[in-house]
C-alpha cells in the first residue's frame, strides 16, 4: 500500500453535465501531484471529490488505505488551500489556525503548540493577533496553507492557490510551497492552469481535459514525449510547431523534404507509414552556432520577430506553415531575412492525425 | 535621436506649459448646481411640511386649532394634547388613549420580529449552502408565496386561528406575522448567504463545523448587515400593520394603529386636531425611531462585513 490517494472509475454529474468520468487516479505517499488543464475541465471538481465536499456520482476513493467515499471532509485526513483564501474575516489568524482544532474538540495547550509551529514555519507569528483583512494577499495565502498545516493532515490539497497574486509573489511563493513539501514530506495535489507552476512544482503531472486524464507523467515525460496531440499542444509556450507530412520508408516527407526518422523512438510499431503531424518545439529549432548537432537542415524567410530579451522569437513559415522559432536573444535579424534552421529528428513528435496520438 | 530626448526629459524637471494644469476648477453657483439644489430643495419642502404642520397643530390648543392657522407656529406650545393622545383618548367604548396599543403593539412586534428573523436566516442558509434535495422545489414555492396577495389567505387564516383556539390573542397575531412574513425574509437571506464566498463554506467544512457550526460562528457574524435589513423590514412591517391587526385580534389586545384609526375616526364630539396629530406621530414614532437607529448599525454593520478574505 504505498498509495497516499486512490481514486477508482470515479464519476461526477452535475444533472446531465457529465463532468468526471470513469476517472482512475492513484498519487503515491509523499507524492507532489499537479492536475493541470484548462478552465472547466474538471480540475476543481476532481478536488473537491477528493475533499469530499461533493457527493461522487459513482466510483471509490481511498486515502491512506481507507475508503473515504462516504466521509465527511473533516474525517478524511485532508487540509485545503482555496484561491480566495477563504479566511474567516471575524476571526483573527489565530483563530483561523485553531478553528479546525477547536471543532474536535482538541486540547487548548495542544492548539496552542500546533498554532504556533505552524506559524513558525510559514512565519507569520507577528501576525497571530491581526484580522484577515489586515494581511497582504502573500500573508493570507499563508494564513491559509497555515489552516491546513496545523491539522496535521496526510494529504493536502490546493485549488489554484497562487491564481490571485502577482507574479512576483507567485514566484517568492511557489518556491515556498515547494520547500514546504520537501520539509513536511506529505502528499500534495495541486491544482493550477499556470504550466510553470505545474513544471517547477511537479513530481508528475495530470493533464486533464474534458474530465478525462489525457497524461500522467513527470513534467520532463510530458513535455518532451506528450502522450497526444492535445498534450503537446498545451505545455509550451509558445506552443509546438504542427507540421502536416507522410511517413514513408522511415521517412518523413514534408512538402519536398525528406526527414530520416533514425534515432526517433517510436512509441507504436508504425512502420506501414501514412499520413502524420510532426511536432516541433520552437526552442528545439537549432539556429547560428548550434546548427552544428542538427541532422536536418532547411531556410526559412523571417516574418516577424519578437524580441524579449532572454531569447528572440521569430515567425516563419515551413511549408506552408506558420512556425514559432526560439533564437538567441542576441541574436541580430529582421524581417526578409533568410535564416537557415534545422533539428534533430530524435526530439520531435510524431503524431497520428487521426488518432492524435502519438506515434 | 528619439532616445536622447527621452532621457533628457526624464533627467531634468518638466517645464510647465499655458493652459488647464491640476484639478478642474469649480464654480459654486454653476447652472448645474442651481437645478440640482433648487430641485431638492423643493423636494423636501414638499415632504416635509406636512410634518411641520402634523408637529405645530399638535402643540396648540384646541381654540388656536379653530383660528384655522394651519402654517403658524403655536401661540402657547401646550403638550396637553400629547397626553390626551397616550392617555385618554378615546378608542371605541374604551377612553385609555394609545398606550394600551401601544404595549398590544410591543408585545406583537417584538416576538414576531425576534422569531421570523431566526428561522428565516436558518432557512436562507440551508437553501443557500446546503443544497439539501428537493431544496429548488421548496424555494421555488418560496418565490412564489412571497406573490400570493394577503386578501386572499385572509379568511382561511381566521379558521385555522379558530381551530387552534388562538383567534383574537396576540399569539395567535404572532403566528401569522411570522408565517408571512417568511417568503420575502427567506429570500432575503438565501440571497446573501448566497453572496458569501462558497470556498469559505467549504474551508468550514473541511475545517470539522456542521450545521449549526457553520452558521454561528463564520456566517453568522459575517451576517450583521443583512440582520439589519431584516429586522428594519420587520419592525416598521409588522408595527404599520394594520389588516392582519384588525382581523386577527380582538378590542383588548388591538394594536397601536388599530387604536389610532378608531381615535381618529370616532364620530362623536368635535374633531379634535391637535389630539389626532399627537396620536399619529406618537405612534410612527416607533418605526422612525427604529430607522435611525438599526440604520446607524446598517452602515457599521456593512463596513464590519465588508471584508474580503
Ligand atoms: N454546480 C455545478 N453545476 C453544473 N455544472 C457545474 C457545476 N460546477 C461546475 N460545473 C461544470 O463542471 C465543469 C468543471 O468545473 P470545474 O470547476 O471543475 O473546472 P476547473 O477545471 O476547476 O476550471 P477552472 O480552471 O476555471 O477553475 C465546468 O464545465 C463547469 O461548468
Ligand atoms: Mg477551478
């Protein structure tokens, strides 16, 4: 039993919004999960389940070992982390800390211990006396993963957490919540439509889309062998090049050119060839002085260029398609110019138009 | 080129150029000012010298009422009529004045207000936050009971209140406030429960408080002004009533604006102005009064509530 959660052929309606279905999902002990999807795909309802703040339709789920389908969410060993916050505004931060403690009736010096090593931790004992509305957005984030600290809890759940801050403290933050794993060592699922997020934070990732789990995999899996099109589609940004071409004799002909698939692992036996959709990251186009390690090679006519700063972007198209190419950010070209690319076929996808998965 | 004159105007201090600079000035006595005002001047003019002229009758004396002045402030400020009015007035066979009214009133407002309000705020959470089954069709009859015009449920009230022995008591008037007053109060609620945050609901939830957990200790106070509101509505509701008050009980226990009605239309001796006058702010000066001040704790309590996080 090395599974902190267990979810088993899940299902969620809402009336006749089929919102979850014949879900199956199981997050090892110690495990930080990220469920990544775009808005309405089920990411907050699947938390919710798990939360049991909403009745499943049909299916099981498990925490720790035990079946917790019928649980109230108190009794199932979880602590949440909202996206408002959700501090109680009468209360100060004290008495949000030690309002889950005080409903089971725990011991008051036992309240005061756990309040008190939790805002240690978060540190936010200077704090302790003030309200809600007297704290900083970043402050009351942490009142509120403080709530979920001092219950001492296996598995802790966040709902977009760090939607409602700037960027700056997004970042201050999420390195902290990931401190936070590393020193607590319990279970994490984490709910965010923020890919770097989901990259920097994840042991592995859930890409979720219409209520379904399109991949579950480490960020590094995902991103460089997305599992289907939808996938490679959604992590990047900007996202994978598409270019439409046909498999032939362990080649891929596009419009023309011959790319020799040597060294590309299919993931299917897909020798009969056929149409196919070869994807190519924008930051995997070689340019300049790196076009040295490509196996393939071709010019392009620049379009449009975007510096910004660290890199530059620059527009093109390749057979009659539009492409995204990450250059240098030094380097120096404007639009008309010729630039020669190329790219290793190994660290391209290839996909299945039909099927959209990959080959 | 461009970006020199960029960093030269960032270095040294702007020069000020002809023409608007700060705030737009504004003239007092603008045309715009003028209609404003003057318009509501005129309104509250017109609201309010019939008060005026309810508070000068009431202090004169009856020959003074009869030189017909009705504009002029009293010769001699008298608060005999004033007492008349609470004390001696007569309603109907009975010559007591308001004041037995008045406490019929008290004892019929205060219970009501105290009772409807309670379960009207647990209703509106309930159908606001626990989405218990069959919660839409009771709301939906709830919506619906709030459109139902009072004439209609008038007599089978009066045999429902007879077959439980409590027709012409108070209690019986208690009830029936209550009852009608639960659609619009329930709604009331149910609307701002539902404007609350739900996460906060939920983080409850997960924090271990049930019903009543829930709503005593974080909706509860969040709730201050809309208890206002209700209680607002209620008061100067219930104490106004006067169908319910005239149906539902009997001589010794109508309320105030009972006895006010039967002041003011007895038919014997002469019209007495200034007792009728005193008797009509005597008693709206209860909802007034409840006005001024629950509206004082609408604001405060708005400003507590009006917390986010
Ligand atoms: N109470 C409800 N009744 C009916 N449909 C609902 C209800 N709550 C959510 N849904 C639907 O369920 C779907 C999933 O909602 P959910 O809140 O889980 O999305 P999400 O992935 O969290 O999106 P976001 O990133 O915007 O938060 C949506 O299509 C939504 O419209
Ligand atoms: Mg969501």
């Amino acid at each position: 039993m090395n599974y902190a959660v267990e979810i088993k052929d899940l299902d969620l309606y809402f009336g006749n919004v089929k919102v979850l279905q014949q879900l199956n999902l199981d997050i090892y002990k110690g495990e930080f999960l990220v469920l990544l999807g775009s808005s309405g795909c089920g990411k907050s309802t699947l938390l919710n389940c798990i939360a049991g703040l909403l009745e499943v339709t049909d299916g099981q789920i498990f925490i720790g070992g035990n079946n917790v389908t019928w649980a109230q969410p108190s009794e199932r060993g979880i602590g949440m982390v909202f996206q408002s916050y959700a501090l109680y505004p009468q209360m100060t931060v004290e008495g949000n800390l030690s309002f889950g403690l005080r409903n089971a009736r725990m011991p008051r010096d036992e309240i005061s211990k756990r309040v008190s090593r939790a805002a240690g931790i978060l540190q936010i004992e200077p704090l302790l006396k003030r309200k809600p509305a007297a704290l900083s957005g970043g402050q009351r984030q942490r009142v509120a993963i403080g709530r979920a600290l001092v219950r001492d809890v296996d598995v802790f759940l966040f709902d977009e957490p760090l939607s409602n801050l700037d960027a700056k403290l997004r970042a201050d933050l999420r390195v902290e919540i990931k401190k936070l794993h590393e020193q607590l060592d319990n279970t994490m699922i984490y709910v965010t439509h923020d890919q770097i997020e989901a990259m920097t934070l994840a042991d592995r990732i859930a890409i979720m889309k219409e209520g379904k789990i399109m991949q579950l995999a480490s960020p590094n899996e995902i991103y460089n062998r997305p599992r289907n099109l939808y996938v490679a589609d959604f992590i990047g940004s900007p996202s994978m090049n598409f270019l439409h071409g046909e498999i032939k004799d362990g080649n891929f002909l596009l419009d023309g050119i011959t790319i020799p698939l040597k060294g590309y692992e299919f993931a299917a036996d897909s020798s009969q060839g056929g149409k196919a959709i070869l994807g190519l990251r924008p930051e995997h186009i070689l340019t300049g002085d790196n076009l040295a390690s490509a196996t393939v090679r071709t010019t392009v006519t620049v379009e449009l260029v975007e510096p910004m700063g660290s890199d530059t972007l620059i527009y093109s198209t390749l057979a009659g398609t539009f492409i995204h190419v990450r250059m240098d950010g030094q380097a120096r070209v404007s639009p008309g110019d010729k630039v020669e690319i190329g790219f290793q076929p190994e660290r391209a996808s290839l996909f299945d138009p039909e099927t959209e998965d990959r080959l | 080129m461009a970006d020199t004159a960029v960093s030269t105007n960032v270095s040294s201090t702007a020069s000020l150029r002809d023409g608007p600079r700060g705030p737009k000035p504004r003239r007092t006595f603008s045309r715009r000012n003028i209609l404003l005002y003057g318009t509501l001047f005129v309104i509250a003019v017109y609201y309010a010298i019939p008060l005026y002229v309810m508070i000068v009758t009431s202090l004169k004396g009856m020959p003074e009422v009869r030189m017909g002045n009705i504009f002029s402030p009293p010769l001699e400020i008298t608060f005999a009529p004033w007492v008349k009015a609470w004390s001696q007035a007569c309603t109907g066979l009975t010559c007591k004045g308001l004041s037995i009214g008045f406490w019929n009133s008290v004892r019929i407002t205060v219970p009501s207000v105290i009772i409807s309000t309670i379960i009207a705020s647990v209703n509106g959470y309930a159908l606001a936050n626990w989405r218990f089954k069959g919660a839409n069709v009771f709301f939906t009859i709830l919506i619906f009971g709030s459109f139902i015009p009072y004439q209609v449920l008038l007599y089978p009230v009066v045999i429902l209140l007879r077959e439980i022995g409590l027709y012409g008591k108070l209690a019986g008037l208690v009830i029936v406030h209550t009852i009608f007053g639960m659609p619009i109060l329930t709604l009331l609620f149910r609307n701002y429960f539902s404007s609350l945050p739900e996460e906060l609901f939920k983080a409850a939830r997960v924090d271990g408080a049930g019903f009543w957990g829930i709503f005593l200790r974080v909706m509860l106070p969040m709730s201050i002004p809309i208890f206002a509101v209700a209680i607002i509505l209620q008061v100067t509701g219930i104490w106004n009533d006067f169908l319910f008050g005239v149906v539902y009980t009997g001589p010794e226990s109508y309320p105030m604006t009972v006895a006010l009605n039967n002041i003011v239309n007895s038919t014997q001796g002469v019209v007495e102005y200034n007792v009728n006058m005193a008797a009509t702010i005597i008693t709206g000066l209860v909802p007034l009064t409840i006005y001024f001040v629950s509206g004082k704790l609408f604001v405060r309590g708005i400003a507590a509530g009006a917390v986010k996080g």
